[in-house]
C-alpha cells in the first residue's frame, strides 16, 4: 500500500458509495458523479448516458446516475494512488491510526514503527467490522480516457475488493513513471444468506487494460 496523490485539483469524483446516517457507507446501484462543473456534468453525461439526482445538500454540486457500469481511465502513475488502512474517531472522523498494513504511516512521530495489524485479513476485516481496527481508504486520481484533456476526477472507496484491486493494478507503476489505461467497474454480486434472505452486493473494481501507457505527465492531487 503507498501514499500518493499530492498537490492540485480534482474537478469531480465517481462514487460507488456515499456515507448514510452514522457514518456506515452503504453501497450505490450505479455510479454517482458529482461536480460544481455543469459543463463537466453534460460532458460525462452525453459519454456514458446519466440520470440528474435531486440535490438535498449543496445546492451547487451537480449529481449524476451514470447509465455505464464500466469506464476506462487512464491514470498517470503511482502518484495518482492512495491505498492505506485507516481507524477514526466514530464522533470527530478524526484519524487516529493510519497504516499501510504492516507499518504506520501516521503520525509522522510512528510513521515506519509496526502498526499492529494481523497479519491475516480475515482478522484484519473482523478487526475493522468490530471497529477495532482500520478499515481500507482507497483513492485513485484519474483522466476519461474517452476525454482525456477533459479534467481530473476522483474515486474513493472503503471497500476492501477495490483495495485488493487498486494494489494488484498498480503494481507495475511502481516499477516505473508510465502511467496504464485502466477500467473502474462495478462488480454486482448475488447471494443467498442462511436464512434463505436474498442480498446484492456492488463493489468498484479495477483492472488494467494496458500497463505501459505514454502518461502526458503526473498527477498532482491533494490526499
């Protein structure tokens, strides 16, 4: 897991979950876009077919149900990446351990010292669903790569699958400064629990369409 995505400014974000009442994320049916940016809002729009969702927030955000399950992107290089564990406040959402599995990361007075966490993640997953333990904050920077000059957007996830995916996916960048044409995509899941309830899952995944893409330069986005 690595820190990245440094100084700049992200235009909009996907979203395949969004926090609900007591900070729980629940997952989305479809991607969510959101951006102050109208013309940005119609651009993705017309590319991947979008739904406006009403707004009960902040009256300036545009928000979009995005037809398309799949996108491609084109990400710039390991710098474009945040894949960490992290455990906050439940009251303040204050971060309080901050790890990349095996070492902390911050504060910067323990960042290198050992974090703790089992080394299992079964234990770690069970650890986080008690609130024991940090759960994953996975962020990817990235262009559409069907409007590259377009702008910058953000992905965000809490999921564990994306975390395991974003680590798998960026493992070759790390080796390099190429960037890699990649795909976000949604992952639907149908299981039927003990009690014979049927439940759905939907998880962003990411995978690589080309490893060695010519990145036009790196990201600079603020974590």
């Amino acid at each position: 897991m690595t820190e990245g995505i440094r100084s700049g400014t992200a235009v909009g974000s996907f979203w395949a979950e969004e926090e609900r009442c007591g900070g729980r994320a629940v997952a989305l049916p479809s991607w969510l876009l959101t951006t102050s940016n109208e013309e940005v809002a119609a651009t993705v729009a017309r590319l991947y077919g979008g739904q406006s969702r009403s707004r009960d927030r902040q009256q300036d955000l545009f928000e979009l149900t995005l037809d398309n399950d799949a996108i491609a992107v084109n990400v710039d290089g390991p710098e474009a990446v945040v894949n960490r564990l992290v455990l906050q406040q439940v009251e303040e959402h204050a971060p309080i351990h901050v790890c990349d599995g095996f070492n902390f990361l911050q504060p910067m007075d323990n960042a290198g010292d050992p974090c703790g966490c089992p080394e299992s993640v079964f234990d770690r997953k069970a650890a986080a669903r008690s609130g024991r333990g940090p759960k994953p904050d996975a962020r990817l920077a990235f262009r559409l790569a069907a409007a590259p000059d377009l702008v910058i957007f953000h992905l965000t996830s809490s999921t564990w699958e994306f975390s395991d995916s974003l680590s798998a996916a960026v493992a070759g960048m790390e080796r390099g400064d190429n960037g890699a044409q990649m795909t976000i995509s949604l992952q639907r899941k149908a299981v039927t629990t003990r009690s014979g309830m049927a439940v759905s899952y939907v998880r962003p995944i990411l995978s690589v369409i080309q490893q060695e893409f010519a990145a036009p330069g790196q990201l600079r986005l603020a974590a």
